[in-house]
C-alpha cells in the first residue's frame, strides 16, 4: 500500500481524479467540461502518443548510450562541435534520464560547452515532432527546431567561457 | 486519414523491420515504448486535467491578457516561468502549448513556455547540481533562460 502511493503514476491518475471529481462536486457544470476536455484530448492524441513511444523505444535499443558517448566523447573539433549541436535532437527521455548519460561524457573529457549544447539540442525533442506538429503547427515546430541547433550552438561557446572551476573535483582533469 | 493514423503505421513498420534484423533487441524496444507509455500518460492525463480546469475557470480574454500578442516581452517571461517552475514531461509540453494558442496565447511566449519547460527543471535542478556541478548547473539555467527569451521573442516576430 505504501509502495502505491510513492508511485508516480499512481499520484498523477488519483491527482487527476481528485481534481475533476471535486470540481463536479462543487459545480457539476465546470466537471463536466473539464471531463469532457481529457476526454477528447486522450482520444485525440492517443494514436499519436503510441506511435512516438515506439519511435523513442527503437531509438533507446538500437542507438545505446555507449553509442552516444563514443560518438561524441572524442568530438572537440569542428566536426564534434557540429555534431553535438544536433544529434541529440534525435533522442527521447527526460532530463532525468539525461544528466546520468552527461555525467558519463563528463567524465570521459567532454568540454562544459559540449555538455551544455548536448543538453540544448536534446531539447529539439525530433522524437516529439508528431505531437508539436498537431498542436502548434509546421512553421512553428520548423523554425523552433532550427532555432534548437543556433541555440545549442551558442549556449556551447558561452559556457566555455564560463569554463569549470571550482566544483570540477570529482572530474578527471588531464 | 489522420495525421496519428499515419505516425503509427511507419511506427509498426519500423518495429517490424526491427524485429526481422534482431529479435530480442525488438522486444527490450517494445519494453522500453510500454515503460514510457506507463511514465507519460498519468503525467499527460493530468496536463489534460489542467487544460479542463482552464477551460472550465479561465476566460479567453484573460489568457490573452496575461499572454496574449499585445503583452509583448512581458508575456513571453511570464510564460518562461511557468515553465521553468512547471513540472511537465517534454510530451506534455506541446499539447499544452497548443491548447493556450487556441485560447488566445501568443506564438511568443508559447515558444518561451517550450524553451524553458523542456530545457529548466527546478524539480530536476538537485539532480543537475550532483551531477554537473554547481557552477554548471546555475550557469547553464541562466543562460538558457536569457537566450530562450530572446529566440521566443524572434518566433513571436516571425510567425506572428
């Protein structure tokens, strides 16, 4: 039982409940609409939602992390640069599920700049095209993307700049 | 046909394919997609709470008031917080920047919202913190923060 209610899933769904059973309770009216709006937007967005989980679940098996940090751990040139900027967009997962993988190309040598335009490009969120798409459009899901890539890009050099001092103690310098 | 319909025939298609090159890697696939379907839809239904909650309480005008076009500059920071503080998981991020568009946001600072509710997480900053560092961590928010601003207010310009 205890174990239930530490469950995130749990929290959200009897959250969720909670909220639209109290507002039907207080005004029958108001519940309805807020019934009647989760339920049109669940059924709207489910195929979508399906289709993106499968994306990111091919993506995580086929593309593994070690993958990722080989690919870009010994980036520092141009070309590592470039690459930093915009491979991550392909990637799903949370900012959870992030900094663990960052931590690792930290650990690995990776420049402060590198680690901050991974974690900015990450945010083009490529895997979530179908639903920005739906919801806010192609021209605005286009331009956001490759506004990502000159953001990435310049979060890359102002953090070198900031460079690492410090808290650097548990990274390997050379 | 729909646009989902679509999405999901090229996902099976792919997770065919898949399972023909390798079949257990296509198995921990459709193990990984049924955990994040278990992750995101508790998280998404309550973000579908939310939009009721605004539609049944919150007016169009206010919405436009608070982000609306003509709130410029400050629309797009209020909206920036939100998201910086908002605990949304990136799938919740766009319906729910959608939803405040048909209601009377702004292309601004909608794209100030997605910025930052992807990009900062104060629920995630303890874990930035252990992982990359203090100076990383705040250096890094801040930034992202400023320069989000600014791209939010050139999509606002460019779309409209």
């Amino acid at each position: 039982m205890k174990k239930l209610f530490k469950n995130d899933a749990f929290q959200f769904l009897s959250l969720s409940v909670g909220i639209a059973l109290l507002i039907y309770a207080v005004e029958a009216a108001k519940g309805m609409i807020v019934v009647r709006t989760v339920y049109l937007t669940f059924f709207d967005v489910l195929d979508i939602i399906v289709a993106v989980s499968i994306f990111i679940g091919l993506f995580q098996v086929w593309v593994k992390p070690q993958t990722i940090v080989k690919l870009l751990g010994k980036g520092s040139g141009i070309k590592g640069f470039i690459l930093v900027c915009t491979f991550p967009m392909l990637m799903g997962g949370s900012l959870f599920t992030l900094f663990p993988l960052l931590k690792t190309l930290r650990e690995k040598g990776a420049r402060v700049g590198a680690l901050a335009s991974f974690i900015t490009a990450w945010g083009g969120k490529v895997p979530l095209l179908p639903l920005e798409t739906k919801f806010l459009g192609w021209p605005f899901a286009l331009l956001r993307l490759s506004l990502v890539v000159l953001f990435a890009f310049i979060m890359g050099v102002l953090m070198d700049r900031v460079g690492e001092k410090p808290d650097a103690a548990n990274v390997n310098k050379p | 046909m729909r646009a989902g319909q679509i999405y999901l025939i090229v996902a099976l298609g792919l997770m065919a394919i898949s399972y023909i090159k390798e079949k257990q890697r296509t198995r921990d696939a459709l193990k990984a997609t049924f955990k994040i379907l278990y992750t995101i839809m508790p998280v998404l239904i309550f973000v579908f709470v939310l939009m009721g909650l605004i539609q049944a309480y919150v007016s169009r005008e206010t919405i436009a008031a608070i982000l609306g076009k003509q709130t410029g500059v400050m629309g797009i920071l209020y909206a920036e917080l939100v998201g910086s503080i908002a605990l949304f998981l990136p799938p919740a991020v766009f319906p729910f920047g959608g939803y405040l568009h048909d209601n009377g946001a702004a292309y601004g600072p909608i794209a100030g919202f997605v910025f930052t509710a992807i990009l900062i997480g104060v629920t995630t900053l303890p874990l930035e913190f252990k992982l990359l560092g203090k100076r990383f961590t705040i250096a890094r928010n801040i930034f992202t923060f400023i320069i989000a601003f600014f791209l939010a207010l050139f999509m606002g310009v460019v779309l409209g």
